[in-house]
C-alpha cells in the first residue's frame, strides 16, 4: 500500500491546528498530496409563524456556517504550508457524512480525538466512531496536543480478527519504516491469537517486530496497551475499530471506546 492522499479533518477546535501539522507532516514524509475537509450543516428553516422571520434566521446561520468554513480553510493553509501539495474541500453540509463521502479520495483519513475532557469542538467536528464504521479507510485519531508523529515505535494491538487483520495491512507504510514494531496481544486467550503468524507476516514485509503476550492484565486492555506503548516510548498504536450496530448508530464496548476517547497516543485504527 502506497500514501499517496492524507485528508485531514478540519474544524475550529483548539487542537485542529496541530492536527493539519501532524498531517502534513505525514504528507511530506511520504510524499503525498494533503486534503483538508470539512463541512458545516445549516439548520433548517425554524418552525415559527412568522415565515419571514424564520427566512432571517435562516439567513443568518448561513451566512455564519459559510464564514466559519472560510476560517477553517485559512487555519488549513496557514498549518500546511510544509506539505509538497495541498487542496480543499468544503460543502454546507453534516459533517461526518461529508468526510466519508469525499474519503473516497484518500489513503489515510486523520481525525481528531473528541474525548468528554477534550473541550468542544464545535459544529463541524466529526464523529470518529461513526466514520470508522463507514469510511472503508485507515483512520488516523489524534489526541489534542499532538503536532507531530515520528512512528518509529510502533505498537499493533493484535486480536485475531478481520478488523485487526485490516489494521496491520493498511498500517504498513508506517510499520515498515519503524525503527520497531511491538505486537501486543492482552486477555486470557493471548496464547492462542497467532502473534507469531503475525510477526511472521510484518518480517516478509522487512519490519523489525517483537511479540508480546499479556494474558492476566489487572487493568482494561486500552490502559494495558498504553502503559505497554509508554514503556516502549512507543508514539502510534495500531488497532482494528469494532463495534455493533443499534439503531442505525455505532455503538462501541471494550477497547475501542477507551481508545476514541482517552488515548493519549496517536491511533492507527481499520474496521
């Protein structure tokens, strides 16, 4: 798998611009174009008696959502000035259902970690779990505070399933020019993921990779595989995104939902 399209996700939280950094970081390391996204859903007309009243209203927000596109599209220039090739796209539109719509267009999707202490984002942030759920494409999230991501330790949280199989397939432009990889496998049935089939796999692929096995962790697996990754001075973690649908929306257990919102890494996630 070659990079050759980041897009990243723009809104104007605190962290959007180290976020564009981190992307176009990434673009200029793999010589790739980068594409910042992003989009800003107007409000419908207002159930009022006076129409006319609703239509300025109206008005209004959208002359609002349009200015607000317009500061994110200078926030994305001024941040990417170091990539070697940069576009743009924006549309008054949902957000989330925009970047999976334009994702088609992009290797590697870089959104930003919304977490309850991460601070609003405001109305153009995307939801992470419902793009990883649709997108078709690696997702990059990165916590607030994040500008820069050297991945030359890399840890690949490894569970024997479709998800993480994706993970580490999508993840191998990263992984092959880590310094080290760190499969890491936690729970009970450690023993029988296939860990060694896996770095197996990563050293056909010239990737210098270690197994480990964490079978009796004391505490959840995402605080597990962060204190492994913190050990190692690991900066990326790579993982598959699972979950299950209710209601037509992604709700996700376990692992998953920690790392959306708690991982101080950055995480490489496929679904």
């Amino acid at each position: 798998m070659k990079i050759s399209n980041v897009m990243v996700s723009l809104d104007l939280g605190a962290a959007a611009a180290d976020r564009v950094q981190l992307a176009a970081g990434i673009a200029e390391r793999f010589e790739a174009n980068l594409t910042g996204v992003a989009a800003r859903q107007v409000p419908g007309l207002l159930a009022v008696n006076d129409v006319r009243e609703a239509e300025r209203i109206y008005e209004i927000e959208d002359r609002r959502a349009n200015e607000q596109l317009a500061e994110a599209k200078a926030l994305f220039e001024r941040e990417a000035d170091r990539g070697p090739r940069t576009s743009w796209r924006a549309a008054l539109a949902e957000p989330t259902a925009y970047l999976i719509e334009q994702a088609r267009a992009a290797d590697l999707v870089v959104v930003g970690r919304h977490g309850p202490a991460d601070g609003d984002p405001g109305l153009m942030a995307v939801s992470a779990g419902a793009l990883l759920m649709e997108v078709g494409r690696p997702v990059l999230v990165v916590p607030p505070g994040i500008e820069r991501l050297s991945a030359k330790r890399v840890v690949v949280a490894w569970k024997d399933t479709r998800e993480a199989r994706r993970a580490v397939h999508d993840a191998l432009p990263f992984l092959t020019r880590a310094e080290a990889v760190h499969v890491v496998v936690v729970g009970p049935g450690a023993h029988g993921e296939g860990s060694e089939d896996v770095a197996a796999y990563l050293s056909s692929h010239c990737v210098s990779v270690t197994t480990h096995l964490l079978p009796n962790p004391e505490v959840a697996a995402a605080e597990e595989i962060l204190r492994f990754a913190q050990r190692e001075q690991a900066d990326l973690v790579v993982m598959g995104a699972y979950g299950h649908t209710r209601l037509r929306e992604w709700i996700f257990g376990g692992a998953t939902r920690d790392i959306l919102q708690t991982m101080s890494l950055c995480c490489l996630m496929s679904h």
